[in-house]
C-alpha cells in the first residue's frame, strides 16, 4: 500500500533520515519509536509530502507518487495525519473541526457517532479555547477519525491523555486496524504500542536499526534486574548464552528459545537464587527494546545478536 | 471540495476579529461621511448660478475697453452679452420662474456661445475668467443628459449626486487599497499558524486561492453594499435630492458623457470588483513570496505610491500609470486622465489593463505553485509553505 524508498533527509550539518525503506501493508499498525529529534516527525512529514526529501521515493498504492499536484491530491485524499494541538482554531468549535476533517475527505462516517464513541458530547460543540490539553487530543484523534482516509499518520496520539482516554483510543485504533486501516503511530507510550502495533519500528542514525515484530512475541526471556556490578560477577560465574542481552545496565535478558525446560528452570533457579532477585520471564516489550537501544547503549553489550 | 472549502474559509474570515473591524467601519463609513458633509452648507444650483453670472459679469470690464478698437473684441462682447442675459434667465427660471425646460434650453445656448468664445480666441477676456473648453462639454453633456431624459431639474436636483459621488471618491483609490490590503494580508499566511490541521486537506493550489479571493471579494462587498444603503437611508430621510436618475459626468474617450447616478454606482462597482480581485491576488502572492502580514500592507501601499515617487523625482513613467488606475472614481471622472497627462485612461482602458494585469499574476501564482513540484532539493530538502 505504501513504499517508501532510500529516502534521504540531509541538512547541511546534519543527516536526519539515510537511504530509509519501508513497504507497508493494509491492516496494518506501525509503531514507530525513536527518542525526540531522531526524525520521526520528518518521516512522517516525508510520507505526507510536507517535505520533500533529498532523495527517495514515497510511493502509494504501487502507482502514485508526489511528482505532480494532481498525484499530491490523489494520494492526500487517502491519507490524513494527526492535527497538532497547538495549531487548532481556538475560536472554533470541536464539531466545527471534525466537520471539516469529515467534508474535505468526503468521508461516510459521522461526526456525531465520532465524538459519542470518544466520550466529547460534554464539551465538543464549545469553542477549542476552552479546552484543556487532553480534551484537545481527543478532538484532535476525533478530526482524523472522520477523515477516516485508509492511511493515517499520528504523531504522539495518546499526548496529554489520561488513563481511560488511551484506553478508549487504543481500542479505536484496533477498530481502525479491523476496517482495514494502515496507521502509523509515533508514540512515546511504549508498552501502550505493544498492545496494538504489529511492527514497531525503532529508527535511529536515520534507519531503522530494528523491527519489532508481534510474531516475535513468542521469543521469552528469563528476565532479571542486576547492577552492571552483578552482571559482571554473574559473567564469570556462569557462562552466559552469547545471544543474552544486559539492557541499559539494569536488566539481563536471556532468550529460552534454544532451552530445554530444564535448562531455563536451572537458570531461573540459581540465577535468582544467587542474587536474590525476582526473576520474570516473557516476551521483550517495546520499552526494553526502547531502553536497549537508546539509553546507555554505549555501554549495552550485544553478544551474538543483530 | 470547492465549496466545502469556501464554506470553511468564510468561516475563518466571520471569527476573525479584524474582519469584524473592516465591517464596522465599511458599515459607518458612508453614514457618518453624509452626516458630516450634511453638517455643512451646500450650494443649491440657483446659487451657483447666481455666482457664476457675477463672475461672468466681471467680464464685461475687460470687454468694454477694447471692443471699438478691436473687431474680434467686439464679437466676443456680442456674444457674452447674450450669455449674460441667459445667465440671468437662468437664475430667474431655476428659483422663483419655475420653468426648468427653459433652464435647461438657456444652459444648452450658452454653452454653444462660450464654445463661439472659444473659436473666437476668447479675445479681450482675461484668463482667469475663461471658462474652461472642458468644463462647457461637462455641462453640455449634464444639460443634454436632463433634456433627453425629460428629468425634473429643481434647485437641489443634484445633491443627491454629490453625496453619492463625493462619498465613493472618498473611498475610492487610497482607502480602498488599505482596506483590501488588511483584508487579504493574512489571506494565506494564516494557514502557517494552523499548519498541521490545513496542510494535507486535499484541495488543488488554484482552488484553494480562488475560494480565498471569492470569499474575501464576497465579504468586503456585502458591507460596502450595506454601508452605501445605510448611508443612502440617512440621505433619502434628511436631504432633498434628485435620487439616482440625475447624472454624473464620466470620462470616455477624450471626452465626458453624462450617464445616471445608478450607471455611474454600477461602472463604479465593476471597478471596485476588479480593483479587489486584482488587491487579492496580489496579496496571495505577496503571501507566497514574503509569507509575512505586515509585509503586504507595506509592500502594497509602497506599489501604490510609486508612480507618484516617481514622478516627484522629474521621471515619467507612463509604464507605472496602470497602478493608479485602482483609483476608478478618478478614472471614471476623467480625474486621473488630467492628472497624469493621459488622455487614454478611461474606465474600459483601466478595466482591460487591470484584468490583463490579474491575469498575470494568476499565472504567477500558478507557476510559482507549479514550480514547487519541480524542485529537485539540492543541499536542504524543501518544506512546502502553503
């Protein structure tokens, strides 16, 4: 559905995106996960045709390119991104946005069903100024549910929301995917993305240095949080596998993929009973991926992996 | 999509408060203007009349002394004793004779003696009393206008006229063009505020600008349209005038013809129309090129004044001339022909440059959108402003 290829953001003193592929499929929920200013929001800019990269191609539905206005058009109408907060009309109303979303795409879905199913009948018809942060970002997500375009780029949906409105949209967002929708969510709520994404996609010196799949959930890990002290002390008292990881120096990862049960009952067992800690074992969540390439990866040691 | 858009778009001119502002003051314009030129005292025909026969009496002095020695003087004396005796008639038959088809009939054989007057090199008379060639086709062209329209000619006949005309020259040109400026100096710029919500609405460039300029034309005619009613209510209730029948002089090729108030009201707001569109466009991209609110109204006045710049400097630039041409009530009043020594500038001649010069800068505008596309980022990627 979209394709983007070796796309290239380069500024004279710095290189935001290099040589970046990507091919998208319908249905499909992409996280994307990357600290502040590593180029997320130029990807996205990219995709939506607000800037045009250096090089590379973004191309929609195997034919359509941005080369001409007509082509812009035609991609646009199927392609809506996520308003931000600050740039709505204060003096307009919140039905006055979504209704302009809903005409301009045309879109079948209406808007009073929209704000009804995100909870805003209390205050979507008064003027945006009187909103609070939060309620912003629900009319904000509400604007591009009516656009209700196959493809939606959201940059930080979930900003500002309490607990039960990301709930509320995380469950949208599932809907979405159901109707078939290909969403691109940036999004600082990890462990919120690990419960709708299929891919989330970590980009880092402007690639994406890994590909977090939802089939690789079935790969657990015997987990356990130890000082760089006691991992070091733990090194040289066992023989750690080499595909183990040591994440920003607090958590042992130790794949069971290759492990008999008897082999991950003895490392739960002396493991944790050597350092008196709580040992956990699943599946890596977007967070421990995030901590893992992110924070203190200087120091993060990865042997035998990627 | 069009209109879907334009509905959005007249939307963000009605919260606007600025728009409010231009509304208010298109909507009191007119009334207070008629209020206070009402405050003052206006000559009636009989009076003007009365002026004119004892300026033209004046002439009889100068006359006097040369008419034996020289013929010529002696013709001119013949023929200015008759207009001074119609003059008279004139006075008599506009006040308390009460017969203004012989007003009108004296006002027509007048005009042809000073025309004889002329011929004759207006021999003996001093030029400060010469009335002007210009000026008796002016009046030929009224008096011929109310004899062949059968019009009513009373005293007051034409005071409605000169409040209407007086009134819309005041707007026209200078006030007009600031108005125009303000109204459209954010005509795109603003969307910059409101980025992510309007960049990927999918509309074409072209239409988006044609929603934009519609709009805001629809706007500012609506109140200019309400503030001439307004005014006009006030004037219909405390001035006695001839209405919109009686007429006003327009400039056409090198010469004035007289038309009715309402043709006149109508010739004007063709102008107004394509003054707007042209002021609309210009700040579209005057918005694309400097992306900056204050940066039209500066730049758009600082284009207005040129020519006369210019000419202050000892240059004629008869190239710059069409940028006046936004004044159309003195294009329409020959004013602006006068003024700038240009017998050629009449109201179609300013309306064909000022539509060829709109059409210039909608294929500006549509290269300049045009060309975004076929940027090819060099050292920086390209961001697209609008």
């Amino acid at each position: 559905m979209l394709k983007l290829e070796s796309i290239t953001v380069r500024y004279k003193d710095k290189t935001v995106l290099e040589n970046l592929s990507l091919t998208a499929t319908a249905g499909e929920i992409i996280g994307l996960v990357a600290p502040n200013g590593t180029g997320k929001t130029t990807l996205f800019n990219v995709i939506a045709n607000f800037l045009k990269p250096n090089k590379g191609n973004v191309t929609f539905r195997e034919k359509l390119q941005y080369k001409t206005e007509k082509q812009e058009i035609a991609i646009h109408n199927q392609l809506a991104t996520l308003p931000d907060q600050a740039d709505l009309f204060e003096e307009l109303s919140g039905v006055e946005h979504m209704k302009l979303y809903a005409d301009m795409w045309n879109s079948d879905k209406k808007v009073e069903d929209i704000y009804k199913y995100l909870q805003m009948e209390g205050y979507v018809k008064k003027k945006v100024k009187t909103y609070s942060l939060g309620m912003r970002q629900r009319l904000c997500f509400a604007m591009l549910a009516c656009a209700d375009t196959p493809v939606m780029l959201m940059d930080e949906v979930m900003n500002g929301l309490d607990v039960a409105n990301v709930a509320l949209i995380s469950r949208r967002l599932a809907e979405m995917k159901e109707e078939g929708k290909l969403l691109f969510i940036a999004s600082h709520l990890l462990s919120n993305l690990d419960l709708y994404a299929d891919r989330v996609l970590y980009l880092k010196d402007g690639d994406f240095i890994h590909e977090q799949n939802a089939q690789n959930k079935n790969e657990k890990y015997i987990k356990l949080d130890i000082s760089p002290e006691e991992y070091e002390k733990l090194s040289l008292v066992y023989s750690l596998p080499e595909d183990h990881l040591y994440i920003a120096d607090h958590l042992l990862c130790i794949p069971t993929v290759n492990m008999s049960k008897e082999e991950q009952l003895h490392w739960m067992l002396n493991v944790a009973n050597d350092e008196n800690k709580e040992v956990t074992i699943g599946p890596l969540g977007t967070l421990e991926f995030y901590e893992h390439y992110y924070h203190g990866d200087a120091k993060a040691k990865i042997l035998g992996g990627e | 999509m069009f209109w879907k858009f334009t509905r959005f778009e007249w939307k963000m001119v009605y919260i606007n408060r600025k728009s409010w502002l231009l509304a208010i003051f298109l909507l009191l314009f007119f009334l207070l203007y008629f209020i206070y030129y009402s405050q003052e005292e206006q000559m009636s025909l009989q009076d003007q009349k009365r002026n004119e026969y004892q300026t033209s009496y004046a002439v009889f002095y100068h006359l006097d002394s040369g008419r034996h020695a020289i013929p010529e003087v002696a013709e001119v004396y013949e023929r200015h004793t008759e207009i001074q005796s119609l003059l008279g008639m004139q006075v008599w038959n506009i006040g308390g004779g009460s017969d203004p088809e012989q007003y009108v009939e004296d006002g027509l054989e007048i005009n042809q003696l000073r025309l004889e007057v002329h011929d004759l090199g207006n021999s003996g008379i001093p030029d400060h009393l010469i009335v002007p060639r210009e000026d008796i086709l002016k009046e030929d062209a009224l008096l011929h206008y109310i004899r062949d329209n059968d019009l009513p000619i009373e005293s007051d006949s034409f005071m409605t006229n000169h409040y209407i005309t007086n009134g819309l020259a005041m707007m026209s040109g200078l006030l007009f063009l600031i108005i125009l400026l303000i109204s459209g100096n954010e005509i795109l710029v603003y969307e910059r505020k409101h980025h992510s919500v309007l960049k990927g609405v999918p509309i074409t460039f072209i239409k988006k600008i044609t929603s934009k300029v519609f709009v805001h034309s629809l706007f500012i005619f609506t109140f200019l349209i309400l503030g001439i009613a307004i005014g006009y209510s006030y004037l219909s209730r405390n001035v006695e005038g001839g209405g919109f029948q009686f007429p006003v002089l327009m400039y056409q090729n090198d010469t004035y013809v007289a038309i009715s108030t309402i043709q006149y009201l109508a010739y004007l707001f063709i102008g107004f129309g394509v003054v707007t569109i042209l002021i609309l466009l210009l700040s579209v991209l005057m918005n694309m090129m400097f992306r900056h609110a204050f940066a039209n109204v500066l730049i758009g006045l600082g284009i207005f004044i040129l020519p006369d710049i210019v000419r202050a400097a000892g240059f004629e630039a008869r190239f710059l001339h069409p940028i006046k041409y936004i004044d159309i009530n003195k294009v329409l009043s020959g004013e602006l022909a006068a003024e700038l020594n240009n017998p050629a500038i009449d109201f179609w001649n300013a309306m064909i440059t000022l539509g060829i010069v709109s059409l210039v800068l909608i294929v500006i505008i549509y290269a300049w959108n045009k060309y975004t596309y076929l940027q090819v980022p060099k050292n920086n990627p390209l961001t697209k402003a609008f």
